[in-house]
C-alpha cells in the first residue's frame, strides 16, 4: 500500500504541473495513466464498476467522478482529480482539488478549508478514537467557515480492495459513534465540501455528480493507515503552486 501511495503522490506532482488554461481533461487522464504504469502501478480506476477513465477530473460545480473528456479547462476554473493506484494487489486512493491560473478568493477559500478539514480529519485516525471524531472534525470545521459537507458520498476503509468497510462519512449521524479505532486500519478520508447547499444530482452518464445549486465543490482526500503513534499518509506529495 505504501508503494501504491508513493506512485498515486509522484502522480499529482506531475499532474500539478500539467494543470494549466486550455489542457483536456482527457489529456490530464493520459499522463496519469501512462506515469501510473511507468512507476510500476496499475490505474485502479479503469474499469472500476464500469468507469470508462483512468482519473476522475470533476470541474467546478462537479463534485467528484468527473469522466475526463475533450473539455478543456479555463483560467479561472477549479479543478478537482481523483487518482487510484494499485500495486501488487494493494490500493491507494487520494484526490486534490487545483486553481487553474487565477481563480477567485472564494474559490481558493474553498479549496484551502476543504484541504485543512481533511488534515484535521486525519488528526483523528489514531488508535481508541472512534470513527465519528473524523466525521465530527471534518464537518465543525467546514461549517464553521460557511461551507456544507456533502452526504451522498463518504470516504472508506482501502487495502487489498479500493473500496471496502468501513465507510467514513464527513458528517456526524446522530447516534451512531462509529467503530473504535485501532492499529493497522487503513482508511480513505476524503472530505467533499460545496460552496452552497450540500445536496448533489447524478447526470445521465451514472457518474458524473454535480452540486445541485451550480455552486463550486472541492474534494481533498489521502490514504492513511493507523499506527500506533498515529495516523501515516500514504500519499503524500511535494505541492509546488504553494
């Protein structure tokens, strides 16, 4: 998994660097495919319950699950990219959401809490903690800075599959405190947060979701095992646009 981690970050840098007004998402999907097989990985993505891309690149009011296509990206536009990497029968998952050239203040707000309540979430993944002090450090901070935390999607628990138990909800449900915690666990934490009401539509494709008041969306998320002296990252990557 460290390894599949290690791939899916080097990924982003590269990523980072391609990311500029007037590049196709379908180009971005490309270079993410061809760097992912050339260190050795396996896009996890492909494929996945019928996906037809290699990375989900979600624009603007897009949520997550973006297909890449012949669409390009403006100066202005906020982008967010969902990369899986598998690697020897292992997974790691991880997303990022990117300015493209100037953006507004709004919109770098947006991106930098959604990025911070996935830092103070991770915070949280350490051995006795319960599951709902993620969900609870996530959304008091997001909602604390005017913003919602989407419902129809959680983060989950990853290892020898992409997706597996448990899931990890960016809110708190009344009632339900969550597992406890413990060494070993590996989770996909994953904050999803919108500019304005939380709710989203599924377009006609089955993938694509989109806020449901046309307002911007950003999505941060990291694969972190749990130790015993607390949670490790395993995708990690050196950010340049800093």
């Amino acid at each position: 998994m460290a390894k599949a981690g290690e791939i899916a970050g080097k990924v982003f840098e590269r990523l980072e660097e391609e990311i500029t007004p007037g590049i196709r998402t379908k180009e971005l999907d490309a270079i993410a495919a061809d760097y992912i097989r050339f260190l050795g990985g396996k896009p996890a993505f492909l494929g996945y319950k019928g996906f037809p891309a290699n990375i989900c690149a979600s624009i603007n009011e897009v949520v997550v699950h973006g297909i890449p296509s012949q669409r390009l990206v403006k100066g202005g536009d906020i982008l967010g990219v969902d990369i899986g990497v598998e690697f020897e029968g292992y997974f790691a998952d991880a997303a990022a959401t990117f300015a493209v050239g100037q953006i507004s203040a709004e919109a770098k707000r947006l991106i930098d809490i959604t990025e911070r309540s996935l830092y103070l979430g991770i915070e949280q993944a350490r051995p006795g903690k319960r599951l709902s002090d993620i969900s609870y450090a996530v959304q008091g901070f997001v909602e604390k800075n005017g913003f919602s935390v989407v419902r129809a999607f959680v983060g989950h628990g990853i290892g020898s599959r992409m997706h597996d138990d448990p899931e990890i909800p960016n809110y708190c449900q009344s009632g339900k405190s969550g597992p406890r915690l413990e060494a070993g666990m590996a989770l996909a934490i994953e904050p999803m947060v919108n500019q304005g009401i939380y709710d989203v539509d599924v377009l006609e494709d089955g993938w694509t979701a989109v806020t449901s008041d046309g307002k911007l969306s950003a999505h941060w998320e990291h694969t972190v095992v749990i130790t015993k002296d607390g949670p490790r990252i395993l995708t990690k990557w050196q950010k340049k646009n800093r």
